[in-house]
C-alpha cells in the first residue's frame, strides 16, 4: 500500500526519505501532511521551541501522589490511579518488568 517516496525538505532544501513505514505511522495517527522537513531539520526545530519554551504539546504532566504497593513508599505517577491495580514506584516497577 505505502511505498518509500523522495521528499524535498523545505527548511535546507535536503533531499530525504519518507519511508512505507513512516507513512503507515503518519497514516495511524491521523497525519495528513507528509512532513515537509528533514529529519535533522525537524529535530532542529524541535529543540529550537523547546529551548523558546513554545515547543507544542510540552504539556506538563499531572503527577499524582501513591503509595508504592511493594516497598511502601511515597512516590509519584504520571496518571490517576484506578485503586483495582497495583502501583509501583520506579525501583520496583523495574524489578516487576525484569522478572517477566
């Protein structure tokens, strides 16, 4: 369906690749632009508006403070706890993934 296109980034004037893959991503999130910069272009870019503090999107996250589920102690989550599942701080989250 997706094939790998040739695009002109419009910032260097660089040729680049706009793989199959990328455009399936593009695709499954609803992009209907191809990108119109190179990769190092947009991650330039990126940096430019984060260090500008107007990069889009940079949302802070709303932290929520629990209780770790195996140690017992106070740390934070970048969600909303349900209280049906377990919550672990980042020691033992870590231990949990390893051991599967």
């Amino acid at each position: 369906m997706f094939e790998d296109r040739t695009l002109t980034c419009k910032e260097c004037g660089v040729e680049f690749l706009f793989s199959a893959r990328e455009q399936e991503f593009y695709a499954e999130k609803g992009f209907q632009n191809d990108p119109s910069r190179c990769p190092d272009c947009r991650a330039a870019r990126k940096r430019r508006l984060a260090e500008s503090g107007q990069a889009p999107m940079q949302q802070q996250r709303e932290m929520h403070e629990v209780i770790c589920s195996s140690c017992g102690v106070t740390t934070t989550v970048p969600f909303r706890p349900s209280g049906s599942r377990p919550v672990y701080c980042r020691e033992c989250f870590q231990s949990q993934r390893r051991s599967y």
